[in-house]
C-alpha cells in the first residue's frame, strides 16, 4: 500500500467568503429536504413551517397523510399525534401557569404534591429537576407501572428506586412528566387535557389542539402504526399514553403547524397574543432560563443544547429552544428574532420506521432555514431581550434580519464547489459520525459516496456509532443508505486495522469538536493519524 494520508482539514477548516446583500427569502433547501425524504420511501408525509413574528413565511405539505389501508394526500391542516411535544407545548405550559398562580413551587419537593412520593428518598425530586429531566427517575416507565392509570400508577412508581441521585445527571425522562401530568390534575382539580384547554388552547383560539381527536378531527389525522390490527389515527400512539387513557403529561396531544405556531407566537411575544395574555413576561423568562446538565442544555420543559437537538440546535443562535417527538415531530424557536420552525411527519407510519431519515431531515430543513434567516453567527447583532435571556446573562440577539458580514464554510461545502477535486482517483476511508454534515445538513457520507471520480471505500465510526446514539461497544454494521461497510473504533479495536484499511488510499476524518466535554474522539484522531503513519 502507499504511504496512507490523512486529511482532516474538514474538522479544522473555515473559509470566510466576500459578504452578500440579504436578497428575498428563499427556502428551496427546505423543499429539497422534504422532497428528498419523501423520495427515500422512509417518510410518507410531512407539513413545515416557518413563522416569523405574525407572519408565515413558509407552509408546505409533502407526500400522503396515510398510505394503508389506501394513500391520501397530506394536506397544510392535517392533524398529527405531536408525541413528546406535548411536554413543552402542553404539560410544561400548564405547570408554568400553576407557578405563576402560586400554586407550584418549582423548587419544592415532588411529595408536597404528589404524597406517595414524600419520605426521604424523594426529598431531593423537585419539580424543576423533573423538568430539566435530572430528578433520577427512568426514562420509560414499565407498561404495568402505569396500566389502570392514577392514582396507581403513582404508588406503583413511587415503589421502584432511582437511576441516579436526584441533581447529578440527567436522563430523558418519559416517568418524570407523566407525573408532572398527574401533579396538574390534583393541583388544579382538572385533568391535564381540561386544565390545557381552559388555561390556553381555547384562549389562543386554537381549533385542532386536542387529546381527544373527534370524528372530523381523526378523517384529518395523520395515520401512525397498527395496534391490535388497527391502524391509529387519531388515537393516541404512545403505549403508555394509552394506559392513561390518552391524557398524559410525555405525550397525547394532538395538533396542527397553525395551532402550533399560534402557541409559538404567544411565547415569542412574552405570553400574549392578539390581546390574550397566557402567561406574565417573567414567568416565560423563567421558563425558558438556561440550565447547564451533563448532557448539555436545557431548560424547563424545552430542550435548548443537548444530544437530542445536536442536529438542529447549531443552525439557530445560541438562545434558541425547542424539542422534538418520536413520531417524527419537531419544533425549534429563537425567541429574540420571533422565529419559529415546525416539522411534522408521520415517520412511524405503517411500520414504525424512518428514525435515519428524520434525524437527516430535521438537521437539513435546520440548516436551511438557519442559513436564509440567521446568516453566519458572526453577523448577528447584539440588543437587549425581552423573551429569552442571553447565556452570559447580558445582551442577546434581537434584530429580525440580521445583515450578513459574510458566510463561514466548512471545509465539506468547499470541497463540494471543488467537485472534490483532491481526491479524484482515490479510494476514501472516511471517520464520521452524526456531525458530518455541511452547511445544508447532507452526511458526509452521502457527498462522498456520489463524488464523481471518488471511491467511498469505508466508513469508521468513533464513539457512540454512526448515529450518536449508542451508549456501549460500537459494532461494525453497514451503512443503509450507500451500502459501504462501517467499521467500529470504539469496539473490541479503538484502532483501525490493516484489513479496513485495505484498499483505502486516504482517510478523511470529519467530526465536530467536542468542547470542553470529554469525549474519546480526539484519542480516536489520535490512533488514526497513528496507523497512517504506519502506512
């Protein structure tokens, strides 16, 4: 073999390119994205879009509603099962309004409302470290731990330990809202979906924002999955949200991109809409400060920067919030330029696949949107805000159209506009993982594989796989998309050896730096550079 090289200037390299004068909206990379997606077979049907202050810049449906029993097409107003955002847009918001009123007490113990949990193993739940997901609970409950509904189900789970101390890590957390649900209920004397409705779907006017999809509502409903032979739509898909008869505190909701923008434009305007105040300035603040966890930043209720939003939070500026749901939801928000982004699919319908996919999808409709309306964080100037406080605690991003002092390219979109011209004639071993992206949200794995006069000859995975999400040994698998091998460097080998680099000529290692977290990516680096220079 000959001497093997490595290149890594697309982990390290920036290029700042002549500034532009901001032109008129243009979001064809969002249509791109969707069209792709619907294209994969992955996704049947997806509706985006993009708010700013009162207006909708852009709101488009893509693919089928349903394509079993028979296909129908999706439409602007369909109604889609949210999944998990029902935690910020509809339990963290009735939780909130009981701490405006007096009635909660973020940093009180969950025992003060919720008595099978008082004694000294809960002394340290408080409501806020549920909402931040750092109370110690599981993240899923057991389907017997919550059957047959409350008040059982919180004996039932008050009867099994924590994961972890309760303010020293974190855990997403299914178990944690759904008792926050319950806290509502006995708090207020409504259940979650009453007290929703009085507090704040049917003040903001919301039409289809619901538990409880009526017959007219579910013929407009988004199809999910079979359950005992059935196909669901407008029936809750959660399994444990269905033992709680629909109504649950982590999932249940049911809602379209106008309601959900509606409730987006109330919180971007400090709680108030079209003369409807929902909650105070100040409680919306407090909603959402800031909290630094082990996996990132969140705050309550809403995810801000943590390994769950890694594929879309970098698009938008730093004080921006959001969250996602498992049926292919997700919204993101930047307080200060009144901003929001709205994707809903129905991924898991017929067969509950397309995990991948959504993950590429919500990363490249992010990338689109970030680049036409926040340009490169650099040119976004700094004022005072009035919904979402800074990270420092000083100044934050206000204006709506922030002037362009120019682009920051990475070194993947240069070598895209060079048609990969360094590596014509060479067989690539590429080290990636979820972070190999550019600025359109596309893998570098993609790029590569359909480089002309490239050969993708294999793929390395560091820590945590391909994807980010495996929290043990790395195996070798092959990669669905492009059929290359994946070869694990975080498995019984954190080395690549001499047959999976076999026939590669040059290894290209892209993945996003850490910071000041340990992870094992820079020794992952180090090793490769290592065994290239051996070669």
């Amino acid at each position: 073999m000959t001497r093997l090289a490595l290149i890594t200037s697309l982990l390290f390299s920036l290029i700042l390119v002549v500034p532009a004068e901001p032109a008129a909206l243009n979001f064809s990379g969002v249509d791109e994205a969707a069209n792709d997606a619907i294209a994969s077979g992955e996704i049947p049907g997806i509706v985006i879009l993009i708010g700013r202050n009162d207006e909708t810049l852009y709101l488009r449906a893509f693919g089928s509603r349903e394509v079993v029993p028979e296909s129908r097409p999706m439409a602007t107003d369909t109604i889609f099962d949210i999944a998990s955002l029902t935690k910020p847009f509809g339990t963290t918001l009735a939780m909130m309004s009981l701490v405006e009123r007096g009635a909660i007490n973020l940093d009180a113990p969950l025992g003060r409302y919720l008595k099978e949990f008082k004694g000294n193993a809960f002394e340290q739940v408080t409501i806020r470290r549920i909402m931040t997901h750092s109370a110690g609970f599981p993240a899923i409950p057991s389907s017997d731990s919550v059957a047959g509904g409350f008040p059982r189900a919180a004996r039932a789970l008050a009867a099994k330990p924590l994961d972890y101390p309760p303010g020293t890590g974190f855990q997403y957390s299914d178990t944690g809202f759904i008792l926050l649900g319950e806290v509502v209920r006995r708090v207020s004397g409504d259940t979650l979906d009453d007290y929703l409705a009085r507090a704040v779907f049917r003040p903001l006017g919301l039409r289809d924002t619901t538990f409880h999809p009526d017959e007219r509502q579910r013929r407009r409903s988004a199809a999910t999955e079979f359950h005992n032979g059935i196909m669901l739509q407008g029936h809750v898909h959660d399994p444990r949200a269905r033992h709680l008869g629909g109504v649950a505190g982590h999932a249940g909701m049911f809602s379209t991109a106008a309601d959900l923008a509606r409730i987006c434009r109330m919180l971007v305007n400090d709680g108030e809409l079209d003369g409807k105040r929902i909650l105070k300035a100040s409680t919306v603040q407090m909603m959402w400060q800031r909290s630094p966890q082990p996996d990132g930043v969140r705050s309550l209720g809403w995810d801000v920067s943590s390994s769950f939003s890694g594929l879309m939070s970098p698009f938008f500026p730093v004080n921006s919030v959001g969250h996602t749901g498992f049926t292919g939801t997700a919204v993101w928000i930047d307080p200060p330029t009144r901003t929001c982004m709205i994707i809903l699919t129905n991924r898991v319908h017929p067969s509950g696949g397309g995990a991948n996919k959504i993950r590429e999808l919500r990363s490249r409709v992010a990338a689109a949107v970030g680049a036409e309306l926040f340009f490169a964080p650099s040119a976004l100037v700094t004022g005072p805000s009035s919904s979402a406080p800074a990270a420092d605690g000083g100044e934050a991003i206000t204006p709506p159209r922030p002037r362009a002092l120019g682009t920051v390219r990475t070194g993947l979109d240069t070598l895209v506009d060079q048609n990969f011209a360094p590596f014509q004639g060479h067989a690539v071993g590429l080290i990636t993982n979820q972070t190999g992206i550019d600025s359109k949200g596309r893998r570098a794995i993609d790029l590569f594989a359909n480089a002309p006069g490239v050969r993708l000859a294999a793929i390395f995975s560091p820590e945590h796989g391909i994807s980010g999400d495996v929290d043990a040994d790395v195996p070798n698998s092959r990669d669905a998309a492009t059929g290359r091998p994946i070869w694990s460097l975080y498995g019984p080998t954190r080395r690549p050896t001499g047959d999976m680099l076999y026939g590669v000529s040059v290894l290209v290692f892209d993945i996003q730096d850490i910071g000041v977290r340990y992870y094992t990516y820079l020794a992952t680096l180090l090793y490769v550079l290592e065994e290239a220079g051996r070669r």
